[in-house]
C-alpha cells in the first residue's frame, strides 16, 4: 500500500493533518508496510502553546511524520484559517482503529508506559478486544535516561510494528523523537491518558462531552490539578482569535 501524500492545514507553523480518521488509518496502515520509522502525534492546544514557547519541543512536534488534530481547539483553529480538517481524529480512538486493522494483519504491539498494575491491566484487556494483536512486550513508564538503551534494546528485540507510549505529553513525545530511529518501530505514538481508560483506572468523557467538545471540562473536573495545564487554553484561543484578522499569521 502506498502512503497518500497528507493534506494539512499550518497552525502556528505545525502542519496538521485534514485527513479523517478513515484515511489517517489507511496512510498508518501503509507506514507499517513501509517498515520506516514513523512518530505521530495527538495535537491539541496544549501542546501547541508549548511548542511555542519551547523551541526543543517546536522541533520535536515539526519532526514528526504526522500530526493529527486530537483537541477540539485545534479542529476549532483550523476552521478560522478558513481550511478546516476533515473530522477530530482523537488519539484514543485512533489507537483502537489501528487495533482493529492489526487483528487483520496479525500486527505486533509494544505497549511503554504508566505503572506496572495499569500496564498490565492494560494489556490483558487490549488481549481480550483484540486476540488478533500480539501484544510482543510491556514495560511501565517509571525509567530514567540511564535505562533508556535497555528499554530500546528490548523494543528492538521483539520488533513491533506498533509502539504506544504514555508518560505525559511533555515527556512521551520527546523521548520518542530522540530515539525514533533507535527504536525503528513503524508507527510510534503517544496516548497519554488512554492506559489508565483502557485499564479501567480511569473513564473517559461521556459521549456528551465529547459532542460539545469538552472533554477538557470533563477532565478538569475529575483532576482540579489539571488547572495549571489548562491555562494554556484561554491563551490558544486569544492567539487565534487575534490571527483571525489575517490568516498567514497561523502559518
């Protein structure tokens, strides 16, 4: 299968997929035929203002192979450049997708990340949705940079064409750039939150939510912590309210 060259929309000087989740699968499906390194990453207005006010993490997000509108506000910001994308493709349920093509393909999964009790809940559940899917290894997120060849090591070792990492945004997506080529897994992705989902820890929004674009409501009302991170949302909106008046400043 041939990759589609991607369509996309500039956003700050990120370039965001306006693929739908339909054919974001089917160009993830051909980057695994590929057998590159491929990094994709789940943007959403967080991550943007970072980017922006952090030049390592700017290029660590402009290095990846994809960029894919998870947040509401990037869908939003994209509308009022006047070239809005297809649909919100959310990281969660793009996980599950590839899932549901790799019981097709017999497609091999490394899942990296959170606490040894939720990966492993994690994996056993993800087992039992998707027999098809070999799940090839699990490690939790709790390693330093001094752990960091062994952990590559053993991914190298059962040679995924999936790899899943949740240690927080501002440490999954770094880490993946900083040794995507070590790694030289197909389709790497971040997915924050989604083990503690899929475990059971923790629930997603309710549909309704997800409607209204508020599951970062939701979020915020289930961890108050949160509030900090979510500063950064007022601010997105400003910023792109204010280059309303003159698109090319999204670029």
């Amino acid at each position: 299968m041939q990759q589609q060259t991607v369509p996309t929309v500039p956003i700050f000087g990120l370039l965001v997929s306006r693929l739908d989740m339909q054919q974001t699968v089917a160009w993830l499906t051909a980057a695994v035929s590929s057998r590159r390194p491929h990094q994709i990453i789940t943007a959403n207005p967080i991550m943007v203002m970072t980017a922006l006010e952090n030049a390592d993490y700017m290029n660590v997000m402009r290095s990846a192979e994809l960029l894919v509108p998870d947040g509401t506000g990037v869908v939003w910001a994209a509308e009022v450049a006047g070239m809005p994308v297809a649909e919100r493709v959310a990281g969660f349920d793009l996980m599950h997708e590839l899932f549901k093509v790799g019981e097709t393909r017999g497609w091999k999964v490394y899942l990296l990340g959170s606490t040894a009790e939720v990966i492993q809940a994690t994996a056993a559940r993800l087992k039992e949705l998707y027999p098809g899917v070999v799940i090839c290894g699990i490690r939790d997120g709790f390693f330093g940079p001094d752990q960091d060849d062994e952990v590559i090591r053993a991914i190298r070792e059962v040679e995924p064409d999936l790899l899943f990492v949740a240690r927080g945004a501002d440490t999954q997506e770094p880490w993946i750039a900083r040794h995507k080529e070590r790694l030289n897994v197909p389709v790497m992705m971040g997915v924050g939150g989604s083990f503690d989902v899929i475990s059971g820890k923790s629930k997603r929004a309710p549909v309704v939510f997800q409607k209204l674009r508020l599951e970062w409501f939701y979020r915020l009302l289930k961890e108050p912590s949160r509030y900090k991170r979510m500063l950064a949302l007022p601010k997105f909106a400003v910023k792109v309210l204010r280059a309303r008046e003159n698109v090319t400043k999204m670029g």
